[in-house]
C-alpha cells in the first residue's frame, strides 16, 4: 500500500482535462489505484494495489473492490490503472464485489474535477455518482462452488472436521450461499474463518461480496415465461387448465405475471407447477419497475413564433456539432421557454442522444412534469427528493440500463448515468436551491457547464431573472445570450404598481395591508379572479427600518445590511463583525421612526378577512405545508377555484401557472433587501419579477401592487423599468467592491456547542489562514454568521475573496490541517466543526 503519487491526482490538483493516457488503461493492468470510501479526509488519497490475475478482466474504471487496509478489508473504487505502484511493496486487492462498476471514466473524472473545485474529499465526490438507495455494507457470503451433494462425498472422501459439514448443510439451506456473519455465529468466528479456509483450498466454496441490498432495493414479482414456440406446443399433452395457462402466454407474448396469469385463466398453481416439470413454462422472479406517479398526457404542440424558432435553430446547431456552448436564455416569464427545451430535446433524440432538464425542486410539479412527460412517452425519467428511496433507485437502475433517455429532476439529476449526452438544460437558473447544501458544496450550474464540456455537448440556462453572472458572462461574451422578450401571443407583461409604505401611516401605525392593495383585491375578486398575496418571511427579521424614510442601515465597509440585536441594543455586520449601538434616530433622514420588522401570513390572513369579509382564502407556509402532498394539494385546491386568495411564503413565488390569477401583491418588498448578504438587491429584484410573473398569465391582463418603504432603491425602481440599468449597474457596483463574479469567495464556518470557544477557534483560524495564503486573499472576519446559533451550534465565521481559488486552495488546505493539529492539544475544542463553501449563495 502506498500513496498515489500519479501526476495530476494529487488533491487540490484534479484537473478537468485529464485524460486516459494519465489514468492508465485496464488491459493487462497489473496495479489499481483505488479511493476507500470513508469520510476520514486523512485518507482521502488514491492508494495503489496489486491487481490479482484471477480478478484482471473483472475490474475496471469504477469497479468497487475490497481492499486490506489497517489490517482489515474496507471498501473502495477503482480510480485510475498506473503502470508502476508509488512505493516499492504494494498489498494485493482482496477481491471484486459481484457489482456493475458505479462509475465510469467520465464520472471520475467530473468526480475529482468538483472535489479540488469546491474543496471537498474526493470520495464526497464520487457519492454524489452512486447509485441512490443502496447501502454501502458489504456483504460477505459463502457460496458453493458445487452441488450440495458432490460437496459431501468430497468431504467424505477426507479426514472432514463436523464444522465444515455443517457449513456445506447451512449453504445448501440457504439457496447456496450463507452470510459470513451468520456462519460465525453458528460455530465461532475463528472456527468459520479455518472452515471458509479449508472450502475455499477444496474448491468447495468461496466468498463473494456484494454490497448489502436494504429494504429499498428493486422490488421483484413471481414471472411465468414460456419456454416453447406454438409449433412446439401444439404436440403437448396437457389439461384443460394447463392449455388456458399457455394459450393467454402465447396471446400475452410469452411472458406474464404468475399472479395475473392465473387468475386470467381461472387455473390452480399446480398447473403452472406441473408444466414447469414439462419444461414447459419457468417461474422466476423478475424485476418490477416502480414508476413514479406522472400526470395524465394532453399534448397541445403549440407552434412556435419567430423568436423561439431562432433561439431553438441556435441550440439545435450546437447540437448537431457536438459544440460544448454554453446558452443563456433570458425570456419573460410566460414566453415560452419550457416549450423551446422541448424543441431541443426533441432534435437531441431525432440523433439518438440523451438530455438532462434540471428544475428547481419546488417547480417538480405535476405539471412541469406532465409537459415532458407527454411530449416524450415512456422515455422521460424522473429524479427527485419527493420519490421514495425505491423508486428513485428503480429510475436510476432504469437510465442506466439504457430504458430511458431524458431526466428530468433536480440538482442531484446531474449525475444521473446517462449515455451519450445531447445537451443538459437547467431551467430557472437563477434559483439557490442548485447550491448543494452539504459536501461537496457544488453548484449544479458550474458542475453542468463541466459535464457539458466532457461529454461535447451544449448547456442550456434559462430564466426569466437570469443569476447576475450568468448576465455578466453573457454580456463579457462566454455565454451565448438568446432572448424571448415577449409573452406567448402576445400577451401583456403585468402592470407593476409600487405603493409607497411610507405615506400610508397616518397616524403613525403602518398599515400591513395598504389601500391601494385592498382595492385591487375586491375589484379582482368581484371580477371572478383569483389574487396571490405574497409574503417573504424567510431571511432575515431581524432588522430595523425607518418607517419615515425607509432606510435601512448599512455596514459603512461591506455593502450590507446590518442586523439587528435586541441584546445590548446594538446593530452589527455580520461580515466583518463591526458593531454600533442603536441610534435614536435615523441616519438618513433624523426622524425617530426606526422599528423592527415582523409579520407573518396569519396576520395577512386576519388582516385581509378583516377588510373584506366574505372572501375565501388559502394561506401556504411552512406551517401548512409539512405533510409530503399538502404543497400540490394546497396549489391544486386553489387552481381548482376552491378559494379567491392564495397567501403565502416564497413557496408560491415560482413556477406556478394559475390561469385565474389576475392580481399580485407584495406585502413587503424589503424583507429580502434587509437580508445582509452582497445578493440582497438581485434577489430581490428576482423574487419580485417572478411573484409578479404569476399575474395574468391567461388571456386577461395581470397586475402586481408593490408595497415598500423604499420606492426609490434600485431594485424595485426595476420592476418598473425593465431592470437593465439596475443590472448594469449592481455588476459595476460588484466590480468595485470586489464581490463575485469578479472574485470568488469561500466562507469558512466554524462551529461549536460553546460560544467561546466558537469565538476563539475562529480567531485562531483567521490568524493560520493569514499566515498560509497568499497576500492577494483577502479576509474577512471572524464575525459571528448572520444566523449565529443554530441547531445549538454557535457559528462564526471568516470570509476569503479570492481571485484564483485553486491556487489558494493548497494554503486553505495546510491552514485546515495546522488548525487541527492545534486543535488536538485543547479537549474544549475536539467539537468545534469548520465547513468550507465555496461560491457560497448564501452567507447565513
Ligand atoms: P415559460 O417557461 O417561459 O414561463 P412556458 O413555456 O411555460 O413559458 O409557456 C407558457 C404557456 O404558453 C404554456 O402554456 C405553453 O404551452 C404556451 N406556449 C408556448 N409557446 C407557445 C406559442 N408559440 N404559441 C402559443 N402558446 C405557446
Ligand atoms: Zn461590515
């Protein structure tokens, strides 16, 4: 056993364009290097194996094997063939697992290229490509390598101690093989390990490992098929049962459930089981594909306008020549995006391609997935966390084996292993959920674009709020920029109107729900429509705004808010850690309004039937929507006119297509402004473009009323102007003050049950880091996160600006290490936990 020393596969040094050549080949392999699967980072490092002759042809790129390691068999994947082993002396691979490689060339390769670029272990990384649902025990049985019989006259041909009789006698009561574990526990473990032995030299039986199948494995039925052709059959003998039995398999295409086919045909089992004794017909238990529920088809093809027709002609052409192009489609919402990736899916199987749709998980809706669904029957699988373990394992096994070739899901559908990619299409680009939340820490656009790039194929983003990256990107010339302007039919665009909060306090109490708002709503709901109000509550409450001006207080070094802390009084930034105490009055304009923030959709609830008595509403949040369906059943209720108002949180912000919806209104518009994080304004402006999307998207004109205390900021003057100048300039303004896309940041968290020490371990780390990267990172912090205690973790955090991550990343990596050995020597810090994020989306 040795370390990998193979070029370009040392950690931080995974590089995108490693090729076979440096990985070796299999043919005639002599040594492997193969990655154990633990979560120990000390042992993330390729080592190197000797490869035994009797398993050469069974083990190649992917294969998971067993392998000694600290004097006991661990798990591992086959990673690269190297011609010479690092060291002298190499131990020898123990054996292959009765498993189809997990990976092939391509997902390693994609695999190291996310693990040095979002600084996880490499064998994170390689998760991220298992098959979902499979558990990673191994399973060790003893199988006879013979009849049961064949084996006892052998035995007794021989001085045979009782135990290995025995042995032979479980095997054979078990089908032909005994679980290793099961055996010990019969007779000992010393003794079952000499009997394992002694077979295994006899040529009796041998061990085969496999990984465990939990409950969630495929689900198998009893299958009756038949053995002859008509022409055979017609010269059987058989009774009157038998002769329904195979006339329904010969109409059925020779094969049938048992269950079914019995009762088809009225026949006891014991006729199945005397033509099976004639060799007539075989019972065995086959594979159910379990298919996740999809809507029912209606295919409407509309025909294209000009527009699509030239943003799909573009697509198609990189296509067609295998162009690794990265396009970003900006179209409104409404403008017939969904229909021009269908278009481009459909040429990518017109070529015998394959394509992936990424949707962010709360737009997997039935009727997002109806519309691929129907256009491409039983071609399209579905990859999502609301799937059972066992059905998403069924789709997974399912594109494997080549039965489908279009997936549809979210992020995680992006390593699914499909064959021969035609494009990948990631729709509603802009949204957050396509960070993963735990390592690696990928960003599912970035991982699209590599994959992409490796199979030659183009990537297609879409949305109607582009991310300001992709727009920079776009606009720099390394994305291709398509644009739907325009809805479909010209429909119109909604009328944004902004209420100004401001003057509607009067008396000094603000109202939550304004005038303007109420009178909108009873006109909509007297005309026979539905109305959507909308309320983002998560991010951040904690913040003070004044109610006279609207302003909300600033960190003067880092363009973020401040928050608001009731202990001590005080607002601070929760980037750099700098704090102040509340002033009395506000900065801006003097007046003592400056008020906490805090209202939820009951309040909106009460609020409205307050005012207009009589209407009937659904209110969705995170309290009424724990139960797996409630979410659809919610949406479907309020589509289904059960109810004029639908109040809720930023789950009903997106991708809903509700004809009766006329009205939109935003209850506050500053609550994702107060959030402190660099993104507040271009969230902001997304998440109000997209609730406002949801107005009129029918044949009646739809209308959003905006209510804010700041009818002046940027992001909301864009609603109404079309948004390109604030985009222009909001990317100036990043480019200033260097946030992405003009460095890359890595937030390092550091988290500890105690408070203190939380503080210190992250001052601590801050000095490390300094010392270790070079002068050109710059650093944040420490400063307690915005959300600084959670799940009874006190968090801290330091914030790296990078302009070249991987040429920081071995410093990040030595200062990590320094830090944990500095660590070891004090017990009050073996709890403190340090996540790093890369391109964090968010700084919570
Ligand atoms: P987006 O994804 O941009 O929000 P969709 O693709 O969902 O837009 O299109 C909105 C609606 O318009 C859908 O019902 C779709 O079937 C329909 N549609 C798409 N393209 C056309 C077209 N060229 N003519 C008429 N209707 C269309
Ligand atoms: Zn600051």
């Amino acid at each position: 056993m040795s370390d990998g020393g193979t070029p370009g596969l040392s950690r931080g040094g995974y590089i995108i364009g490693c090729d076979r050549e440096e990985v070796g080949d299999t043919p005639d392999a002599r040594y492997v290097e193969v990655v154990i699967d633990s979560a120990v980072r000390e042992l993330d490092r390729p080592f190197h194996y000797g490869l035994p002759e009797d398993i050469r042809d069974r083990v190649t790129f992917g294969s998971l094997v067993l392998v000694p390691f600290s004097g006991r068999p661990a798990l591992g994947v086959v990673t690269a063939f190297p011609q010479e082993p690092g060291v002298g002396s190499v131990k020898d691979v123990l054996s292959a697992l009765d498993e189809p490689p997990a990976f092939d060339f391509d997902a390693i390769r994609l695999a190291k290229w996310i693990a040095s670029r979002y600084l996880s272990s490499f064998s994170q990384a390689l998760r991220l490509f298992m098959p979902p649902g499979r558990s990673r025990k191994v399973r060790q049985v003893l199988a006879l390598e013979m009849k049961a019989g064949d084996a006892h006259e052998l035995l007794d041909a021989r001085p045979t101690l009782e135990e290995e009789r025995r042995a032979v006698d479980l095997i054979a009561a078990g089908g032909g093989e005994v679980e290793l574990p099961k055996l010990a526990a019969e007779m000992g473990e010393r003794t079952a390990n000499a009997v394992v032995e002694k077979l295994a030299e006899l040529g009796v039986a041998s061990m085969r490992y496999s990984l465990s199948r939990p409950a969630i494995s495929e689900k198998s039925r009893l299958a009756v098929r038949l053995l002859k052709t008509s022409d055979e059959l017609a010269d059987e003998r058989l009774g009157v049962k038998q002769r329904a039995v195979v006339e329904l398999l010969l109409e059925g295409g020779g094969t049938g459930a048992l269950s079914e086919v019995l009762s088809a045909a009225g026949a006891p089992r014991s006729s199945v089981k005397s033509l099976e004794r004639k060799g007539i017909v075989e019972v065995s238990s086959e594979k159910v594909m379990r298919m996740p529920r999809l809507g029912s088809a209606s295919d409407e093809r509309p025909v294209p306008n000009d527009k699509q027709v030239a943003a799909v002609a573009e697509v198609t052409d990189a296509i067609d020549g295998r162009r690794r192009e990265v396009f970003l489609l900006d179209g409104v919402t409404g403008s017939g995006k969904t229909e021009v990736y269908l278009l481009c899916i459909e040429r990518c199987l017109e070529l015998g391609r394959t394509a992936i749709v990424l949707v962010p998980e709360i737009s997997l809706t039935p009727q997002t997935l109806e519309r691929f669904s129907s256009r491409f029957p039983g071609r399209v699988a579905v990859l999502h966390s609301r799937l059972s373990p066992g059905e998403r394992y069924d789709q997974w096994r399912g594109i494997l084996e080549g039965r489908y070739d279009v997936v549809v899901g979210a992020r995680s559908a992006l390593f699914a292993p499909l064959k021969d990619l035609g494009l990948i299409v990631i729709d509603e680009e802009h949204e957050t959920s396509y960070k993963n939340d735990t390592a690696p820490r990928y960003q599912a656009r970035e991982v699209a674009e590599a994959r992409a790039k490796m199979s030659g194929c183009p990537l297609l983003l879409g949305s109607a709020t582009p991310a300001f990256e992709s727009l920079h990107r776009a606009l720099a010339g390394s994305y291709h920029l398509l644009s739907l302007p325009e809805r479909v039919d010209s429909r119109p665009m909604p009328e944004v109107e902004v209420v100004d909060m401001r003057s509607e306090g009067g008396g000094g109490i603000v109202p939550l729900v304004s005038r303007q708002l109420l009178d909108a709503l009873s006109r909509t709901v007297e005309a026979g429509d539905q109305a959507i109000l909308f309320l983002n509550r998560r991010g951040f409450s904690n913040y003070l705004q004044c109610h006279a001006c609207g302003a909300i207080i600033d960190c003067d070094s880092c363009e973020v808010s401040l928050c608001y802390h009731s202990r001590g009084n005080i607002l601070m930034c929760h980037h750099c850690g700098e704090s102040r105490k509340v002033p009395d009055n506000c900065p801006s304009c003097g007046a003592p309004a400056l008020k906490g923030f805090g209202a939820g959709t009951q309040k909106v609830e009460d609020e409205v039937a307050r005012h207009l008595p009589g209407i009937s509403s659904i209110r969705m949040d995170a309290d009424t929507t724990r139960g797996k369906d409630s979410h659809w059943e919610l949406l479907g209720a309020f589509r289904n006119r059960e109810a004029q108002v639908l109040i809720g949180t930023q789950m009903i912000a997106k991708g809903h297509d509700i004809p009766g919806v006329t009205l939109v209104g935003v209850i506050n518009a500053d609550t994702a402004l107060a959030i402190p994080d660099f993104r507040a304004s271009e969230r902001t402006y997304q998440l109000l473009t997209q609730v406002g999307g949801r107005a009129g998207r029918d044949l009646r004109p739809g209308r959003v009323v905006v209510q804010t205390f700041n009818p002046e900021h940027p992001a909301i003057k864009a609603l109404t102007d079309g948004g390109r100048a604030f985009v222009a300039a909001e990317i100036r303004s990043r480019q200033a003050a260097s946030y992405p896309p003009f460095v890359r940041l890595v937030n390092v968290m550091v988290m500890s049950p105690d408070g203190n020490v939380a503080a210190r371990a992250s001052e601590r780390l801050r000095r490390v880091l300094e010392s270790e990267l070079p002068r050109d990172v710059k650093i944040l912090g420490p400063a307690p996160a915005p959300l600084s205690r959670l799940r009874d973790q006190y968090r801290w955090h330091v914030l790296l600006k990078c302009g070249d991550v991987p040429k920081a990343a071995p410093g990040i990596m030595r200062a990590l290490s320094s830090f944990r050995d500095y660590s070891k020597s004090f017990p009050q810090h073996a709890a403190v936990r340090v996540t790093l994020d890369v391109d964090p989306v968010s700084l919570l």
